[in-house]
C-alpha cells in the first residue's frame, strides 16, 4: 500500500504534469504560439531539469517521471513556437 506523502505526491504531480496538454493541442492545431513567452519555456525548462536531476539524486522515481514528462511536453511546445516564429 502506498504512503499518504507518496501518493499525495504522485497526484500532485500529475496533475501538474498533465497541465501541459491543453497548451500543446492548442499549439498543435492552431500553429498559434506569438502569445507564449520562449523566456518562461526556457527558464521552466531549466526549473523542470533541475527537479529531474533533484528527483534522481534522491532516487524519487514520482519526481524523476513527472518532471521527465513534463520536461518533454514542454520541449514539444518550445519545438512548436520555434517552428512557428522561424519557418
């Protein structure tokens, strides 16, 4: 059975994972990304780097995947304004 704290933490975190999802579809389908700030993406990324690295320090696999994901989901969408502001 799990831990009160670990499951706590594994529904925090996802949902703050899965967050990520409405703005890539919308990215995905309306090539709109003028209105999203490359300077948050990038210092988020740095952020969820960071918690990934933090998360395999202290061998937490809920903190190592969720911020992996969200560490990807948000490089979609960094990949997508790229794409769309230099095509």
């Amino acid at each position: 059975m799990l831990h009160l704290e670990t499951l706590t933490g594994a529904l925090a975190a996802f949902c703050t994972t899965i967050s990520y999802v409405p703005q890539l579809r919308k990215a995905w389908s309306s090539g709109e990304t003028g209105d999203i700030s490359l300077k948050m993406l990038l210092l988020l990324g740095s952020g969820l780097a960071l918690w990934t690295a933090y998360g395999a320090l202290r061998a937490d696999v809920v903190i190592m995947a969720a911020n992996g994901v969200s560490l990807t989901l948000l490089g979609m969408i960094v990949y997508l304004k790229l794409r769309n502001e230099h095509p």
